[in-house]
C-alpha cells in the first residue's frame, strides 16, 4: 500500500506516520514537510519539502507518483504569533481571514486537482482532509471564530463537490472530511483551558481513530463528514 500524507511534521500528522509504519510495516509511505523534518521516524518514510499553498510544488510532487492508494491531508492553521481566532467582527482582519482560507481550504482543492490520476490507479483510493466541527453550519451555536469557522466550511464544501465529481470519474474512490476532536497539539494549545474534562486527546488517540475510518471507508459513504468516532456530522 502507498500512502501519502501532507504534514507528517504536525502532531497528527507525525503521529499517524508512526501508527501506520508500526503496524503496516511493509507500508510504501510519503509525507511532507515545510519547515522542519522530523528525524526520528527511521528509513521507512519518504520525505518531500513542498508549500501546501503553491500549486507549482503540488504539481511537482504529484508528478513523482504514478499511484496512491491513500492521500491525508493533516495540515491546518488556527492561529500564527499575531493574530487568533476571532471573538467579534472587530477582531476579524483580511490578512487573517484570506490566510485561513489559503491554508485550510484551498491545499485540499490543489490535491485533488493534481493527485486524480494518482488515486484513480488505485484499486482502492481513498482522500481523507481533517476538517473541524466548527465548520459546520448547522451546529454553529455560539459564532465568533471567524476566518476558522469559513475556511473549514469552506473546506467541507469542497470534500462534498469533490465527492460527487469523482463519484462519476474515480468511483472507487471515497473522500471524507474527519473532525478529529480537540487534540494536544501546538494548534490547541493556547485554548486547552476551555476543554471540558476527557475530550482532549492525545495525537496518538486521533491518529488510531483517523485510521479505523479510513480502513473501513467504502464509496458508499464518500462525501461525509464524520466525526473521530464515526459518526456523520451536520454540515
């Protein structure tokens, strides 16, 4: 099986690398990083340097696969050094905003642009984005959050627009946007406090349950939005 993950260098990024090399150890696996590569994950995994946001490096890397069998997408942003999650409308800035977007939406756009082919060379193709219940629509009871809650909206969209196109031109594929709950990562951390007791979880916890789904995934569900437990959530 060959596996390609974007952000193998984030908590739940690197965490599943470690799962699936522990337990598929015949596993042909890929990730990226940016800034830093992690050097503790041995000789099984691939490494490539790309900007998730430059269609020009999505494009190069692509062109190094002639098939996948499994394409994560484990990278997101919820805050930089400057700027936050916003509280009002007078908090929300454009930069921000568009970065939201830039980082949380678009990369899964550019994949599935550039990676069909790949994934349709597979007998069982599978894309799986982490998205985040603040995203949904629906279950939104309390605002604020702006530019997250768009981008992962956003987001969603385009796991269910991408579902239906390849429906018809990859249909053995399954695509699903997973809310992996609230994990003990660098991207949580500044807002742990407010977590009710028992649903922060460890990567390692997150990494599992993303994997459960992914291998019981089947193209009868493409297109939801599921929880880390399962179950679909309101878009």
């Amino acid at each position: 099986m060959k596996v390609l993950i974007f952000g193998g260098s984030g908590g739940i990024g690197h965490s599943l690398c470690t799962q699936l090399l522990s337990h598929q150890p015949e596993i042909d696996l890929h990730a990226t990083y940016h800034s830093h590569k992690p050097n503790d994950l041995g000789s099984g995994l691939t490494w490539h340097n790309i900007d998730i946001t430059a269609e020009d490096d999505i494009s190069k890397l692509a062109a190094q696969f002639s098939s996948l069998d499994w394409i994560i997408n484990a990278i997101g942003l919820l805050h930089t050094p400057s700027n936050g999650p916003e509280k009002n409308l007078q908090s929300c800035q454009s930069e921000f905003f568009l970065e939201n977007i830039k980082v949380n939406a678009l990369p899964t756009l550019l994949i599935a642009k550039h990676f069909s082919a790949c994934l349709k060379a597979s007998s069982h193709p599978r894309f799986v984005t982490i998205s985040a219940k603040v995203g949904s629509i629906e279950d939104n009871r309390l605002g604020g959050w702006y530019s997250y809650r768009s981008s992962k909206a956003a987001l969603n969209m385009l796991i269910k627009n991408i579902s239906i196109e390849w429906s018809r031109r990859i249909p053995k594929a399954c695509i699903l946007s997973i809310h992996p709950g609230t994990t003990d990562t660098p991207l949580s951390k500044p807002f742990q406090a407010n977590v009710p007791d028992g649903k922060l979880f460890e990567p390692d916890k997150v990494a599992s349950d993303i994997l459960h789904i992914i291998e019981k995934a089947n193209p009868e569900i493409t297109g939801s939005f599921l929880s880390y437990d399962g179950q679909r959530l309101p878009w």
